[in-house]
C-alpha cells in the first residue's frame, strides 16, 4: 500500500527579490519595458512610440556637441517680494526645489554647440516648480536672447512648464513681455530662433516665448496650450476634441511647423540651423 503515501513536499525555493526601477510601464500602450533598453531608446517606447518625460540634462545631451556646454547666470535667485504663502511660505518651496534638483531655479541657460555650430542655448526644467516661469527664468532667458544678439549666433530654447509662477504675481507676467520684446529685436537682425516644445509647454512660457520662434517644433504628443482643457469647455460650453491641446492638434492648426521625433530631433535641429544660417 506504499503507491498512496503523499511524496515528500520540496523544499522551499528561496524568493528571488527585483529591484525597483528595473521595469517601468509605458503610459500610452501599457508594455512592460526594461527601464536600461529604454534608456538606449532615449525614453520612447518601442512599441507605441510614446516619448516619456525625460530631464533637461537628458535634452542636453541629445541636441548639444559632447562638452560644449558653458553655462551662465547660475548664482540667480529667486526673492519673496509679495511674502507669498500658500500650503508653505514661498521661499520654502523653493529651498525644498533647491534641494531637490541641485539647481537655483527652473532653467538652464548658457552658450553651447550643436555640429560645431555655437548657440545661445536655454532649457526649462519641469522638476523645478513645474518649470514655472518667475523673475528669475524670464531674466535668464532674457540673457540667453541677449547672448545671442552680443555674439550674433542662433538660439535655441527648450521648453517644459506649466506657466507663470503664481507666486511672484504681476512680476512673472511681466516675463512674457520682457522676453517677447527681445525676441522681436532678435528677429529683426535675422538670427534665427528654434523653439522645441516638449511635455508640457503650458500657460505663460507657451503664449510667450515658446511660441515665437523662427521654427517651432515639438515632439509626439505633447501636451501644449494656455489654459486647462476643463476650463476651456466650461468657457465655451462646448466638448473639445479628443487630441486637442497635444501636438498633432497644433500643427494641424497651423500652431507649430513641424512633429519630430526624439531620435531624430539633433538632426532635424542641425538641419534648420545649417538652413536659417544661410
């Protein structure tokens, strides 16, 4: 009767733990995606092509020649004119994005070079504030716009924010006429401006100096417009397509010149300045 006795359980199998961050899921598509191949594909997904939200420093290093990058204006700080405070006091909210991103505020500016050409370069960084655009931003890429006319070469901005900062008021309004009105004597001495918009360009920076450029170019999908989708349709009372306020409805609607896709967005920017330079 020893064909019934139950075989000995096996010995448990020790539970091997993944790391976190080895995996992450693509928000358009849902595959599941080994986060290093993603890096090699620079954030966009190979089946679905969604482009992820990526670092400035991640831009730079895609559009900038290796080592060419000087940056300016770093000392820069952000004051509290109005005493601002909402759930925290306003200087603590930027302390805490201080120390958070490594850097004094929301935009990195300076002199760079793309294909050996050099450019006057500014990029926003969303992990600061959201890429908000205070005194500080509108006077930094106010000196980007300025480097450009002192030394005759193209600009080139980069932009991720969602708007005004709410913070400082009246005086980061006055950013978006403060850097409009540069843009205009840039324009007038034939020195060509690209403006990238990436996800999302927003509010303020995009009814500004996000949407002045010589060519306008913005990557898949993004997010872009003024005022949120919710209080649009409550203005007008009406529903809004599904795509608006991304980048195909843009351009669609004469808003934007061209879609390029991450992979090819250093050589679609060499390509214009080669072009605009002439």
């Amino acid at each position: 009767m020893e064909w019934f006795k139950r075989k000995p359980a096996p010995p448990p199998t020790e539970r091997k733990e993944i790391p976190d961050g080895l995996w992450t899921k693509c928000n358009s598509c849902g595959e599941i995606i080994y986060v290093r191949e993603l890096e090699k594909d620079l954030w966009v997904c190979r089946t679905c092509s969604f482009h992820f939200r990526i670092r400035s420093t991640d831009y730079m290093d895609i559009l900038l020649d290796a080592d060419s990058f000087t940056e300016y204006d770093v000392g820069l700080l952000s004051l509290d004119p109005l005493q601002f405070k909402d759930s925290k006091k306003y200087p603590d909210r930027i302390a805490e994005a201080r120390k958070k991103t490594g850097r004094n505020d929301a935009v990195i500016a300076g002199i760079g070079a793309i294909d050996g050409r050099q450019v006057s370069f500014a990029i926003m960084d969303f992990s600061f504030v959201g890429g908000s655009m205070g005194s500080v931003v509108g006077e930094k890429i106010a000196r980007a716009i300025e480097r450009s006319l002192d030394r005759q070469v193209p600009l080139i901005i980069v932009s991720c924010s969602g708007g005004a900062r709410m913070q400082e008021g009246i005086l980061s309004l006055l950013q978006m006429a403060k850097t409009s009105g540069l843009l205009a004597r840039l324009s007038e001495t034939k020195i060509p401006y690209i403006s990238v918009l990436t996800n999302p360009t927003t509010a303020g920076v995009m009814a500004s100096y996000a949407s002045l450029g010589d060519v306008i170019i913005a990557e898949p999908g993004a997010l872009l417009g003024f005022a949120g989708r919710r209080v649009i349709e409550q203005t007008i009372g009406q529903k809004l397509p599904e795509n608006f306020q991304t980048s195909e409805f843009f351009k669609d609607h004469g808003f934007l010149d061209k879609i390029v896709h991450r992979h090819e967005l250093r050589k679609t920017v060499a390509l214009l300045l080669d072009y605009l330079s002439q």
